[in-house]
C-alpha cells in the first residue's frame, strides 16, 4: 500500500474500509429523518475518520428473525469510510453511541456496518407496546 | 479483513455475523457473489435440468471440511439463491475455491 501511495504521490493511504448502511424506515417500515441521519454520519465519520461518501439510496431487504422473520424493505443509504482499524478503535466508543442512538431513535431490528470483509450487526430487542 | 475485528466489535456492542465473500470486499461484496452465482450458474440440459452450475466444472473430487464451514457455506448458499435458481452449498465452496485460486494465480 505504502509503494502504491508513493506512485501516486498521495500523501494519505488508508486501507481499512468502513461502511455504514442508513435506514428509511423503522422496523414497521415506517419513514424516518433518513436525511439528518446521513448528514450526522457524514459528519461523525469526517470529524473521527477524515471523509466518508455517501451513495444514492439503494433498494435493501432486512430479515427481522425477533419478529418471526418478517421482511422489512428499505432504501438505505450507503456510506463508505476509508481509515484505518487504529481510528476505529480510537473511534469506537463515539461510532457506538451513534449507531446505537440511531437504532433505539428510529426503532431499527439492527444496525449493520462492514468492516473491510466483516458484517456486523447491533442488534435491538422489540420494543414492548404499552397501552396508555 | 480487519485483523481486529472481533476486537472492533465487542468495543461497538456488535455481532460479527459473516465474512463477507472475497468478491471485492466492502458492502457491494456479497451483492456482487450473488450476482456472480446468478450470472455464472447454468442449469443443466436434460429433461429434468438439476441446479445451475457452472460448465467449467468438470471435475467433483470429495473435499473434507467441519461442521462450522458447512454451515458457513449452507448460509452463503442460501443467502445467493432466488425463487427461481438454487445455488448449493458445494457450488458456494467451489466458487469460492475458484475466486481465492485465481487471487493466487495474478500475485
């Protein structure tokens, strides 16, 4: 990576890529703010890791297995990050208390990320309804 | 893959769920290994056409495995089929011994 850096004369090679999927709808498929939710990822993900891109809204399916399976289809935004696994883990802490806020916020099954080749999810528990 | 990632995660409060297929890496990865069974598999000719496979495959030598990488391989399986094409667990290993080979070969 080093070598390929030099060719370029790039001043900046990061080689861990991190990416963040931002929901449309909760788990009732219902909207959300997608919007201020991709604004507040781009500007966590610049301020912890430098830059990030955001793709135009995808189609996406979710398998809600706490809810005997049921699909939830959404149009999730697609952020990639380059860094580095040192900024993650320096990161950590601050992209956990995000991505948590914005699945107990939007009522989310899981939030999902990819971390170079690995999927993960934080997962929610459905939310008990409470009469009155 | 991140060499931490186990690490990454429990600092996240995350599962690792899966390894994404070597098809590039990021999240397109798996989206494209589904795209690659789809486009590559071809059901056999006959009468009663059986799974799509891919033509090239020729040969089907027995290879040993655990458990663990069988249910990885039945989850990949499941994940790359549709309504209208099936893909295999083996056909998964077998593309993914083609893909990682062929990796080896351009190094």
């Amino acid at each position: 990576m080093g070598d390929m850096a030099d060719r370029f004369q790039a001043d900046k090679a990061e080689s861990t890529l991190l990416v963040l999927f931002i929901p449309s709808v909760d788990r009732d498929e219902q909207p959300i703010d997608q919007e201020s939710w991709v604004g507040q990822s781009l500007e966590l993900l610049g301020r912890e890791f430098g830059g990030a891109t955001a793709f135009p809204q995808a189609r996406g399916v979710w398998r809600d297995d706490a809810r005997g399976g049921r699909l939830v289809f959404d149009e999730p935004v697609i952020i990639q990050c380059y860094t580095s696994e040192q900024a993650i883990e320096q990161g950590a802490d601050r992209l956990r208390d995000f991505l948590v806020r914005m699945g107990r916020d939007t009522n989310q099954g899981a939030v999902g990320l990819v971390i170079d080749r690995d999927y993960l999810e934080i997962r929610f528990p459905v939310r008990e309804v409470t009469d009155g | 893959m991140a060499r931490n990632v186990h690490k990454i995660a429990k600092r996240l409060g995350a599962t690792v769920v899966d390894r994404v297929p070597d098809a590039g890496g990021g999240a397109f990865g798996a989206a494209r290994l589904a795209k690659i069974f789809q486009a590559r598999l071809q059901p056999s000719q006959g009468q009663r056409p059986g799974r799509p496979t891919d033509p090239s495959w020729v040969l089907h030598p027995k290879v040993p495995m655990s458990q663990a990488t069988m249910q990885k391989l039945t989850q990949l399986a499941n994940q790359a089929s549709t309504a209208d094409r099936k893909v295999s667990p083996m056909q998964v290993a077998a593309q993914l011994l083609e893909m990682s080979l062929g990796e080896e070969r351009q190094d």
